[in-house]
C-alpha cells in the first residue's frame, strides 16, 4: 500500500497546478519566434528584409496567422513592400511624394500581414505568401519562416544619427493572443539568402525574440481529456464546463443536434472569411475532446487508444498536432496512423511524445470530424502500474494549448482491492501542500 501512496503522491505533484505563470515552458524551453532585420541597403530609402523564424517545436501560428506590428521611433514611412502588406495606408497628406507612386504606409504603428498563397511572382519574396501561417519546427521546418521586403524612407527621420543608421522602433507585437515581443537588438550582420542561388552582404541586422504563455493567451482552456480503461466500464468524461459553462451568458455559441438546418447554413455562408467557430453544445462546451483508452494488458506491453473529436461544425484543423506527456513514452514500440516524435530528452526524461497526422490521410482534422490512433508501450517494471491512474496522461496539449484533465478522484479504479484509497478534495489540498513544501525544501537546499 506505501507503493500505492507514493505512485499517487508523484501523480499528485505532477497534476497540480502550475507554480510559475511565467513564459517559461518545461516541454519547449528554448521555444521562441524570432524576428530579424536585414538591412540590405542604408540611405534616405533604407531596403529592410524581414524574416519571423517559429523556433517552437509543437507551436504554431494557425489562420488567421502573424500580424506584425511596430511603432517608429521618427518619421520614417514605407515607401513600399513585396511578399507582404500593411493593413492600413494611413495619413500620407503631410509628405512629399512621387503623385505617380503613392507610399504604402505612413501610420506611426504599421501592422504588417502575409498575402494569401498564389498572388503574382512580382509580388512575392522566397518564404512569403502563407496566408499568415507558420509551422512548428516539428512539425515542417521548410514551413516555420516567413520573410518579406520593405523600402523604408527616413528622409523626415529626426533622431537617426549622422551614418545614417536608422532608430530602432518599439512596441512589437506578432498579433496572436499570448506572444509578447522583446525590443529590437542589434546582432552581427552575416549575409543574407534572397533567391535560390545569391547570398546578399547585411549592413545591420536588428533581432526581436517573441515568446508565448500560456498564462497571457488566457485562462480558459479550449480543450479537454476524457478517460476510460478496459479494466472499469466507467468513462470519465471532461470535466463540465472545462471551457465555458452552456447557456450561461459568457458561453461561446453552440447549437444543439436538432439545429442541423443551422449547421447546413453556416457552412454554406459566405466562403473568403475563416468562419467564425461554432461548436456543437456539450457539457464541456470545449471545441476539441481527447480522449485517452487504455485498451489492452500484454504480459511485456500495453495499448492506448487515442482519438481527437473537433466539435466544431464549421473550422477544420489543419496540420494540428497532440503533445501527451506520461512517463511510459519513453518506451513506445509501436505506432498506427500518426506521426511521432520524442520532444525533451534530458538524461533519463523521455516523457513527452508529439503526434501529428499524416500527410493526406489525416493531418486535416474535419469539422465534426474526429482522428485516431493506437499505440503500443513496453512495461518498465519498476514503475508499471494499472493503480493509481498512472495509465492516465499526466498533460495533454492540443495546438500548443494545455487541455482541461478530469480531476485524479474520478479516474477509473482498478475493481475491488487492489487500490481502495478514496482521494477526498481534503486529502489532494493537503497532499498539493506537501508537494509545495518539497519543492521549497528543494529551493533552500
Ligand atoms: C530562440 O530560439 C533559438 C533557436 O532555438 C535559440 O537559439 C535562442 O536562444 C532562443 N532565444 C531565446 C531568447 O530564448
Ligand atoms: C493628416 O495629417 C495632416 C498633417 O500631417 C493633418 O493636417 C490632417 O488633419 C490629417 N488628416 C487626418 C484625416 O487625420
Ligand atoms: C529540417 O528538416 C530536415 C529533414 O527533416 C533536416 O534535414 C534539416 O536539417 C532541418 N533543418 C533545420 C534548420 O532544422
Ligand atoms: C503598443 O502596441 C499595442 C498593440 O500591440 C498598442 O495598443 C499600443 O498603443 C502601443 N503603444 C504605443 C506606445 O505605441
Ligand atoms: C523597450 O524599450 C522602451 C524604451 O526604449 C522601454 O520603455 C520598454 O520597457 C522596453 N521593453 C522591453 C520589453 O524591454
Ligand atoms: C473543411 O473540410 C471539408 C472537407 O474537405 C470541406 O468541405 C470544408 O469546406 C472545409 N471547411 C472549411 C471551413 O475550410
Ligand atoms: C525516447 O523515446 C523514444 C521512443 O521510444 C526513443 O526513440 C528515443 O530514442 C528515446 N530517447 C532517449 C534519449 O532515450
Ligand atoms: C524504457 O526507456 C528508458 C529510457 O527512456 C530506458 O532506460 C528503459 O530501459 C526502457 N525500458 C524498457 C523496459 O525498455
Ligand atoms: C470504476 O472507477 C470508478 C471511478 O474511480 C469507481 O467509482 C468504480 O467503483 C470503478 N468500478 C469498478 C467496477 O471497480
């Protein structure tokens, strides 16, 4: 039974909340966008080649993608830009320019956005014209950048000092809900890659590094994990209201299964826009269900079944991808359906596995639609254990976000005696405390 208590207790500590609210990311702590200026050319029209490199290993940033905003330091305004757009030309009336060729933006705060695939080549810089998006490093690295090209004018620019080299502006921001973006830093200019076969000298390259939290994306979880094993008939449903609570007035809309004429409408409305999501009403009221089944018992192996549910009747994820962590992936023998990859690897930390679909199959996950796999893990004797949960994951991450777990009293029990404590909220408070009061003793020592 002491075994029992310490499997749970380690649970416990690893279930309970989050000590630090900070950016730092325990599966991805090198994890970062960054962003570079080049600048190729530096006179009155400085020529400046962006680039926004995603160093996240399973982050990505989806539709409606980056938006790149800034604020100048002077007067400077963009004279013009290929591979991308400003969203705003702004108030050219107090400069002078060519009547022939207007300037492409003269806001204070530009914000810059990608063009959509396909526009015409004249148009385009190499890694431009995504549509916004940028894969995980994982996930496509050929995918994880994006560039574009400006022709600044600073000739109004007061406070550029005599070389000519221009002040750096402040206030980046890459548009999408929990990044926030350091100041620009000078770096040694290398050269820079600007077609297929030239390598360009960089007369000043600045850099900005945004990172992401969880904690300023909001609180709010946008998906949640339900439970079964083969061992108990219960299954363990999310926990209600894991992402908003039905027909309470802060609830995202949903539509109940006797709507479906409404379902057919909002499908059919107008196609340019990404639809706004609309998820089909739950208890949990989440738009993506995970769902973990421990299948199987071999004598040396187990097996999980895993499956994705989008109960949003209108988006479709594309290239979306699972983090799961639990203690026994280390030892996956045996994948069907998705793509895997180990994510930290530190000494004996080999807990944490990243899957994604595969290409044409099911890397598109449908609106209304769900994905599965099955895997199968080799037994590590000295920990494996049906009691206790342990069988269960420990954090899942659905695009980058945490899900919603149910809480560890609930999990399906192995039948009769074999695991009898009864985890009361008393008990987990006071085992939660203990867990602070090692990790303090750990911090003094
Ligand atoms: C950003 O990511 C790169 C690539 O992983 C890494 O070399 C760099 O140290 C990171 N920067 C920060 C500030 O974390
Ligand atoms: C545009 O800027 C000029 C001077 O820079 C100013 O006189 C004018 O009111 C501005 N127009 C608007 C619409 O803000
Ligand atoms: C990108 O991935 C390919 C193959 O997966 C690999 O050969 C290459 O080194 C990777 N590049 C970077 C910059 O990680
Ligand atoms: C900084 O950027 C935010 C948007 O990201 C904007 O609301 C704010 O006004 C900007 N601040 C300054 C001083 O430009
Ligand atoms: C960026 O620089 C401005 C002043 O130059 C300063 O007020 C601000 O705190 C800095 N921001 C960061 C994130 O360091
Ligand atoms: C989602 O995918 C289905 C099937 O490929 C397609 O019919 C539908 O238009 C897609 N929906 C969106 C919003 O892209
Ligand atoms: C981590 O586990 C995976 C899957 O079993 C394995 O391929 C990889 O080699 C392991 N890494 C280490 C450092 O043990
Ligand atoms: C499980 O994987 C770990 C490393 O991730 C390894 O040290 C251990 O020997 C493996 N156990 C089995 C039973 O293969
Ligand atoms: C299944 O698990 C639930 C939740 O832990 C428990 O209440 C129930 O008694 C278990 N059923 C059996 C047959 O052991």
């Amino acid at each position: 039974m002491a075994m029992e208590r310490l499997v749970l207790l380690i649970f416990l500590c690893y279930l309970s909340p989050r000590f630090a609210a900070d950016a730092y990311d325990p599966v991805d702590p090198l994890g970062n966008i960054t962003i570079i200026w080049d600048f190729l050319g530096i006179d009155t029209t400085s020529t400046v080649m962006v680039s926004i490199h995603n160093y996240q290993l399973y982050r990505h940033i989806e539709r409606p993608g980056w938006r790149l905003g800034w604020t100048w330091a002077g007067h400077e305004i963009i004279g013009d830009v290929t591979g991308a757009e400003t969203t705003e030309q702004g108030n050219c009336s107090g400069v002078h320019f060519d009547p022939r060729k207007p300037p492409h933006c003269c806001d204070k705060r530009p914000v810059m956005v990608d063009l959509p695939p396909g526009v015409p080549y004249d148009k385009q810089v190499a890694n431009c014209c995504r549509g916004g998006v940028l894969s995980s490093l994982t996930q496509s690295n050929s995918t994880a950048t994006a560039a574009f090209q400006m022709y600044v004018n600073n000739f109004e620019r007061d406070g550029g000092n005599a070389d000519g080299v221009p002040v750096k502006p402040t206030n980046f921001s890459i548009g999408v809900p929990g990044y926030t973006c350091s100041n620009a830093t000078q770096v040694p200019a290398t050269r820079s890659k600007v077609g297929p076969q030239r390598h360009v000298q960089v007369l000043l390259t600045w850099q900005i590094t945004c990172s992401y939290s969880q904690f300023r994306d909001g609180p709010s979880p946008s998906c949640c994990v339900s439970l079964s094993s083969f061992y108990n008939n219960t299954i363990v449903g999310c926990p209600q209201c894991s992402c908003g609570c039905p027909r309470s007035p802060s609830a995202p809309q949903c539509l109940s299964d006797d709507e479906q004429s409404k379902i057919q409408a909002l499908r059919d409305g107008d196609g340019d826009d990404p639809p706004a999501p609309v998820i089909r009403c739950t208890e949990h009221m989440c738009p993506i269900r995970v769902h973990w089944h421990v299948k199987q018992n071999y004598r040396e192996y187990w097996r999980v079944k895993a499956s994705i549910t989008n109960y949003d009747v209108v988006s479709n994820y594309s290239d979306w991808n699972l983090v799961v962590r639990h203690p026994n992936l280390g030892n996956l023998t045996q994948l069907f359906s998705f793509n895997y990859q180990p994510l930290i690897q530190y000494g004996t930390i080999n807990d944490t596995a990243m899957f994604w679909g595969i290409v044409n199959y099911n890397d598109m996950l449908l609106q209304d639609g769900n994905v599965q796999s099955e895997m199968i893990l080799k037994k590590d004797p000295s920990e494996f254990t049906f009691s206790g949960g342990w069988a269960f994951p420990r954090r899942v991450y659905f695009n980058g976000h945490e899900c919603a777990m149910p809480s560890p009293d609930q999990y399906p029990s192995l039948p009769n005696a074999a695991w009898d404590v009864r985890v009361s909220a008393v008990q987990r408070w006071l085992v939660t405390g203990s867990c602070l009061l090692l990790l303090s003793m750990f911090l003094v020592v």
